[in-house]
C-alpha cells in the first residue's frame, strides 16, 4: 500500500496537466513555427494530432489519479474502523471480517501497484511522445483507472456490512471513559475517606492495604483500551470503582463498627460468666439423674461440667486477644475471634442446658408415659391416613416404613413395661422420637409426589 503523504504528493504531482501542457506549448510552438513556414518536414495537422492525443492521456492520468486517491483514503478509513472494532470486539464474526478484509486489502494493494507502474511506465511530458505512445498510455490509465474503482466498488460494499460491528464497537468505546472517570472518582473518594478517618485518630490499616492494593489496576486503566481491550478495561473499571466505593464505606464505618465490637466483647463477656455459672449448677441435676435413672439416661452428659468449664476459659481466652486486637484497631481480626467465640459458648450452652432438659423429660415420661405412647400413635395413623387416602390400598413404599414404624413402638412400649423398678425411659424416648421421625419422612415423601 502506497504512504499516505507519498500518494498524496504523487496525486498533487500528476493532477497538474494544465499546466504542464502551457509550457509544453510555451516552449515547443515557437521553435516549430519556423520550420513550418520554411516549408520543413514537420506538419502541423500530425503534430496538432499528437498533442490533442497527449490532452486526452493527461486527462486518463488525472482520473487515474483521483480514483487511486479514493482507493486509498477507502483502504485507510476502513483499516481504522477495524482497528476500533478489534480493541472492542472478540466474537468471531470480527475476527471473520478482520481476515475478510486483510484479503480485500491485498488485492487494493496489488491494483494500487500496478497503477504506480503504469504512471512510470509512461511519460506524458517527454517531447518525443508520438500520437501511438500517448493513444497506448490513455488506453492503459483508463484500464488502471476502471481497477482502480472495481477494487473500491468492493471495500465500499465491506463497508457496509462492517457498519454494524463499527456501530456497536464505538458504542463500546463510548462507555469506556465514564467507566474509567467513574473508577478514578471513587478511588478519590476512598482516599479522602481515609484521610479523613486517620484525623479522627484511626489507623484503618487494613482499609488502606486494601486501597493500595487497587494502585496497579489504576495504573493499568491508565495504560487505556488501546493496550488492554475495551471489554477487559471496562471490566477493570467497574471492578476498582465497586471495591473502592465498599473501601470508602468501610472507612466511614470505622467509629460505628468500633463501638459494635465493644457492644459485643461486653455482651460475650457476661454470656461466658453466666455459663460458667450455669456449669456449676449441672453436677446437682446429674446427681439427681444417677440417683432415680438407668445409667443410660445420664451417661453421656457425666462429663459436661469439665467441658463447660474449659469451654469457657477457651472463650475468655479468646475475648482477651479479640479485646487486644480492637485496641490495636484490627477490626477484622477481633470480628473474627467474636464470631469463634460466639459459636462456642452457644455450643456449650447447649450442653450445659441438656442435663435439666434431660431430667425435665425422664420426670414426665416417667409420671405419665402414656402422654409419649398417644403422642407418637397419633403420628404414625396420621401418617397412614395420608397414604390411604383416594386409594384403596396404600403404596408399598409407604406402607412398609409405617409398618416398620408401628412395629418399633410397640416394641419399646413393651421393653417400658417390662423394665420393672428402672425403666429405660431415655431409651424409651429415643425410639419414640424415632418413631415420629419415620412418620414424617413418608408424610413428606407422599406430599412432595402429589404435589
């Protein structure tokens, strides 16, 4: 392909026949004139043929000339628009028309080329130029010249089914500078935010890793969409302005989320001491179980008081150090010990409060078993009644693990009344639950397939 600033000096260079042809007349008349009237052997008529043929090549350059400039200002404007729509499009439909258009413009090169070699091949201007010489010179620019507008006719026709993938990579490129001014707008704001912050006597240590954390990304938006894509800038762009924007709301956070540790550690710290004092309560009520039940309904809650106990030492422990770090305002790291600290003083509530749940429930089976019997019959023909219903039989899937259910009631019932003095009622109880538990699965099961 021909430079621009050398196709446009070549184009100025032969759009000048005008001219070229007064001088040409300037300087050739004069000196023929005499050998004519001298009666030489130049004529008039032939050289007058001559010239007019010269005119007429001149003005197959000048077209020449002009269509080779269309071609080239068509071959450029559309390599930039592709330029545009590779640094905003990825789809393979661009990359189609990217490696459409690299042939396109192979052939305008080609057809340019040949057009040069025409122009030099032919020198209009020599004064030895005969009435054949310039008839073959026209011939050939006019050719060169119909090339010329064929090859254009074709760029001007990818052109126009480039102009959607042109449209829509310009709209691209238009949201580029907002996304990348919106990025750079909330990264200022962070920064104010923590400057702020800091004169209010905070460190905000790790909000300001976090916000130096974002300086290669803004260095990477700076780079532009030229270097990184349109898509992935756009991208980066809403990223930092998202993580700087939650930065900036950390920040102006910082006093409120101070106080809520303090609330907590405070709130914790009673929690824990009313554990501990709960924990000294459950030796009593597991005397009270080993003295008037089976070993069975007590055996596994014997070691609650010592876990309790170290249970709450381990949260005190790490109240300490999530006390130490709010002083030393790492607000993460006292949140996160408040969080371990929380799960387990729930989880130790739990098991000191199992031991007076566990009496509560063996002295009201052991007054009234029958209340349990009558509470699990009714869950298991409640369940049946369900299976039976619009069916004259009940489904086999159902109707085995409700038999199975039955069964296993009556069975503990008999292993209860048959226990004599000390009856298990903890295992009792257990298999009640159980019980009750299978009757809700096929009651689940039959409503889950109904709908």
């Amino acid at each position: 392909m021909i430079a621009p600033r050398f196709a446009k000096d070549f184009v100025s260079s032969v759009l000048a026949p005008s001219l070229s042809v007064a001088v040409l007349a300037a300087s050739v008349l004069p000196a023929a004139l005499p050998a004519v009237f001298a009666g030489g052997g130049t004529r008039p008529w032939r050289r007058g043929r001559v010239e007019d043929l010269r005119a007429a090549a001149l003005e197959a350059k000048d077209a020449a000339a002009a269509a080779f400039y269309e071609l080239d200002t068509a071959q450029r404007d559309l390599r930039i628009a592709l330029e545009t729509i590779g640094a905003a499009d990825d789809s393979p439909q661009a990359a189609r028309m990217a490696a459409d258009f690299a042939t396109l413009s192979e052939r305008a090169d080609n057809v340019s080329a040949h057009y040069i070699t025409v122009v030099d091949a032919h020198d209009l201007d020599s004064a030895q130029l005969d009435a054949d010489g310039a008839h073959r010179a026209r011939q050939a620019l006019t050719a060169t010249r119909t090339e010329l507008q064929t090859v254009k006719g074709e760029l001007a026709r990818f052109g126009q089914r480039l102009e959607p993938l042109q449209m829509r990579a310009e709209s691209q490129l238009a949201r580029v500078t907002p996304a990348v001014e919106r990025a750079r707008q909330a990264l200022r704001a962070a920064t104010e935010a923590l400057d702020g912050a800091r004169g209010a006597g905070m460190r905000a240590e790790e909000p300001a890793a976090a916000l130096a954390a974002l300086g290669p990304e803004l260095r990477l938006l700076n780079e532009g969409a030229g270097r990184h894509g349109v898509q992935a800038t756009i991208r980066r762009a809403e990223d930092v302005s998202r993580r700087a924007t939650a930065l900036a709301a950390e920040v102006e956070r910082l006093p409120e989320r101070a106080g809520e540790i303090d609330r907590r550690l405070s709130s914790l710290r009673t929690r824990a001491d009313a554990i501990a004092n709960r924990a000294e309560q459950v030796e009593p009520v597991l005397s009270e179980l080993r003295r008037r039940f089976t070993a069975s309904c007590w055996q596994d809650l014997q070691h609650v008081p010592e876990q309790a106990a170290a249970s709450v030492g381990q949260a005190r422990e790490l109240l300490a150090e999530a006390g130490r770090a709010r002083a030393e305002q790492r607000f993460g790291a006292a949140t996160d010990g408040l969080t371990t600290v929380h799960g387990l003083l729930g989880r130790t509530d739990e098991a000191v409060g199992a031991a007076r749940e566990r009496l509560r429930l063996l002295d009201e089976v052991a007054a009234d078993p029958s209340r349990e019997i009558e509470r699990t019959q009714f869950a298991v023909r409640d369940a049946q009644r369900l299976a039976m219903a619009g069916r004259s039989r009940p489904d086999p899937r159902h109707a085995r693990p409700l038999d199975a259910a039955a069964e296993r009631l009556e069975r503990a019932v008999a292993v209860l009344e048959g226990g004599g003095r000390h009856p298990d009622y903890w295992v009792f109880l257990t298999e009640t639950r159980a019980v009750r538990g299978m009757a809700a699965g096929v009651v689940e099961e039959i409503r889950t397939a109904r709908g």
